[in-house]
C-alpha cells in the first residue's frame, strides 16, 4: 500500500500537510509517560500492613484453580485454611511474581502487531547545466511488508499460549506460598502444644520440688533426693526455653508468609488433628497428578507456545517482500506512478539460526516436563510411605506413653509408701514427658506431610478432624 502526494512551488505542498497530519496523528497515539517513584514514601505505602476488611472482602470472592474462597474471621483464631488464603491474598512477594503476568499479556499484545509502513520523500532543485524550463523534482513512496502477515498468526498463538502459561506458573506458586502459610501455622500449633506440656510438667515438677525441699528440712528426705528434684526441674526448663524460641521462630515465619510485621501476634485456631486421609490412595493421587499440577500444566501450555514458536520461524524462511506504488516528478515535469517490489535474498541468513533455537527450547521444555512429571511421582509416593511409618510410630507411641503413664502412677503410689526412691520417680516422670513430646513431634510431622503431599500433588486433602 502507498500514499503518494506532489509538491506545489513556493506555496504550502501536500507533502507538508501531509507529514503534519502525520505528525499530529502520531503525537495523539503514542503512550504518555507517568514516573513510578522509588521513594521512602512510596515503599512505606507498599510495605504497609494489609488492611484486614479489605482482605475479609477478597477473601469471600476469592479465585483460585486450587484454593476455595472463604469467609475470614480472625476473631476465634486463624485456621490452617484462613493462613493460606490471607497469604495468597497479603505475601508481598507473590505481588512481584504476579508481575509476571503483565509481562505476559503485553507480549500478547506486541506479538500481534504488524511492522509500520516506511514512507520515504525526495525533492531535488536542478541547480547547474540547462535548467531553463526544467522544474523541481520529487518523489514520494510508502513501502510494506506484506509477509508480516505470513508468521503474525504463529507469534500470537505463541504468545497467548505462553500468557496461560504464566498465569498457571503464578497460580502455582500461589499454591506454594498457601501451603507454607498452612505449614507455619499447623506447627505453630503444635509449638504451642508442646509448651503447654512442659509448663505444666514444670508446675507439677516445681510443687514436687518445693515439698521436697520442706521434706529435707524435716529430715524425711536426703541431699540426694532435692537435688534430684532440681536436676529434673532444670532439664524441663531448658526444654521449655527451646521450645519457645521454636515457637517464637514459626510465629515469625507465619507473620512473613502473611505480609505482616514482625510484633504482630494473631491467635491460632487449635485444630483436632488426627493425621488420616479418607479415601486417598497414592494411584489415585498419580491418576490425577498431570491434571491437579499446575506447574505441569504451565509446562504444556509453554510447550504449545513453543511449538507455535518453531512455526514461526520455519514460516519466516519465506523472503520479506515489501510492495507500493511510487509517485514522482521528475526535472521535465513528468509524473509517473507504477509498483515497487522489495524483496531480501536469503543468501546467508535462511532464519536459520532462530529455527536451531526454537527446536532446542521445544526440546528443553519436554524433557522439563518428563523430568518434573517423574519428581513429582516419586516425591508422592515417598510421602506416603513416610506417613505410613509415622502413623504406625504415633500407634507404638501412644502405647508407651499409656504404659509409662502407668509405671509413674505405680512409682508414685510407692513413694508415697516409703517403696521407691525418689530417683527412681523422677527418672520415670521425665522419661513420660519425653515420650508425650515424641509423640506430639510424631504428630506435626505427620501434619507436615500433609502439607508436603498437597504441595506435591496439586490438591487439598481435608484430614478427619482437620
């Protein structure tokens, strides 16, 4: 296609009409630019706690190919559920990789649109030789390429299809930090338990303690008794110590899974964990695995894109041809217009290169996907042997704190006879509050990998009391 126009002597051509509506019209097209400040202001606005009935809001219309909206209520506690879905909606990291997707929809846009017209103008004065009755010359002419069109189906079907790709890489990785939230919060649980446990033991341990002492100074105890006593007070509090710093540590993980400064404290819901899946096998888990994947599912969209890539670039073998009609004046004021055809010889560069480049990044992209799909597989099936050992060291464990339960009753009701030393007792006490924080270790564990086994599988698995 061309556009042609003459020049007029000494008065205002139709060339320079010509170029002024041509400038105005792409003056009134182009983007405007709007500064984005790096400023302490700015970054203390972004860095600012998430407003929680903002959140409320987002999270009763939440959507979310994996994660099911629900309605926020901090004030009994928050949930393992309420966790994920508060840090989808407030992880300031998430927010940069969601940036992704802007990314994505702009290479959309850039990939369906075609090159812009060339338009070129000449206009020569004769200025020596006979010049007598001669006029000024121009010419003007508008070239395209027309083959433009030949790969512009290709390139947006590469980049829509690697637009749901990101859109699904996002969505997994939003999948990933729900998880974390609803790890951090299960074992801040559990911290919570254990603390429970030992203050309690040391409560009990403390009275003991203090009716030991009062005993030694009566002459009903030794030495040796009070300082059994205390030994065993000291190793529950230093018990206690690590298991606080434990606590305090997840607490802080949570706050930044959630977006929220280090001193906010929020309650947490106590939850009846009882470490069972119903009606989940492993081949059922694998049946479902390349559907409930996000990441795999990513892959395949990035694979089509791929592909859509290579036909591109094998299309853009064909020669570049740009076609027109060229209008010019010449110096014997003849005017003529015809058809121009500008075509590159691939001599040398046959797109060559970019077809080598497109087939490798096709290659890579299947043999990720192979190389995903069989981590994936072999991750859930570890899973799931790993909780069938922790479940049946829960059984065996739970017996034992049941006997050792038995054995400190026995121990104390001879001590209280005057049958047992006091050593003795207190060896089988601490060895009992041992035995109930293995089990409550055994427990998160178990709740860890619950949480392992839906990050790996793509899907959520409600435990029964969970």
């Amino acid at each position: 296609m061309y556009f042609h126009g003459r020049d007029i002597g000494g008065r205002k051509s139709v060339l320079d009409i010509m170029g002024l509506l041509l400038f105005f019209f792409l003056l009134s097209s182009c983007a405007v630019y709007h500064p984005l400040s790096l400023d302490r202001e700015a970054v203390d606005k972004a860095l600012a706690p998430p407003n929680i009935g903002v959140l409320k809001l987002k999270a009763e219309n939440f959507n979310h190919p994996l994660i099911k909206p629900l309605s926020l209520d901090l004030k009994d506690g928050l949930s393992p559920d309420e966790a994920a879905v508060f840090a989808v909606l407030a992880n300031p990291r998430l927010q940069t990789i969601r940036d992704e997707r802007e990314i994505a929809a702009a290479q959309v846009l850039q990939a369906g649109i075609l090159p812009n017209p060339q338009l070129s103008a000449s206009y020569e004065i004769p200025t020596g030789g006979l010049t007598q009755g001669t006029f000024d010359a121009y010419g003007v002419q508008l070239d395209w390429e027309v083959t433009a069109l030949i790969t512009r189906g290709a390139r947006v079907e590469a980049a829509k299809a690697r637009k749901k790709s990101v859109d699904l890489s996002v969505a997994w990785k939003e999948w990933q930090v729900a998880e974390a939230a609803r790890l951090h919060c299960l074992r801040l649980m559990w911290c919570k338990k254990k603390v429970a446990l030992l203050k309690k033991s040391s409560k009990e341990i403390l009275e003991n303690l203090a009716m030991v002492s009062k005993a030694v100074k009566l002459g009903g105890k030794t030495v040796v008794d009070l300082a059994a006593a205390q030994a065993a007070c000291q190793r529950v509090r230093v018990n206690l110590a690590r298991t606080e710093q434990e606590l305090e540590q997840e607490r802080l993980a949570l706050n930044r899974s959630l977006g929220l400064p280090p001193d906010r404290i929020l309650p947490i819901q106590d939850v009846d964990f009882t470490g069972e899946i119903p009606a989940v096998s492993p081949e059922s888990v694998l049946r479902h695995l390349e559907r409930t994947r996000l990441d795999l599912v990513a892959l395949k969209m990035g694979y089509k894109s791929r592909e859509a890539a290579l036909r591109a670039a094998v299309l853009s073998q064909f020669p570049r041809i740009g076609i027109g009609i060229p209008h010019a004046r010449d110096t014997g004021n003849v005017i003529t217009t015809g058809v121009a055809v500008t075509m590159v010889i691939p001599f040398f560069d046959r797109n060559q290169g970019h077809i080598a480049l497109a087939r490798a990044s096709r290659k890579k992209l299947f043999d990720e996907y192979v190389a995903r799909l069989f981590e994936a597989r072999s991750e859930v099936i570890g899973i799931f042997k790993k909780m069938a050992s922790v479940r049946d060291q829960i059984k065996a464990t739970q017996k034992a704190v049941e006997a050792q339960g038995k054995l400190v009753a026995t121990y104390k009701h001879a001590l209280e006879q005057g049958n047992a030393d006091i050593l003795s007792y207190y060896q089988a006490r601490n060895e009992l509050t041992g035995k109930r924080m293995e089990l409550l270790t055994l427990k998160e564990g178990l709740s860890d990998l619950e949480i392992a086994l839906e990050s790996a599988s793509g899907r959520y698995f409600p435990m029964a009391g969970h």
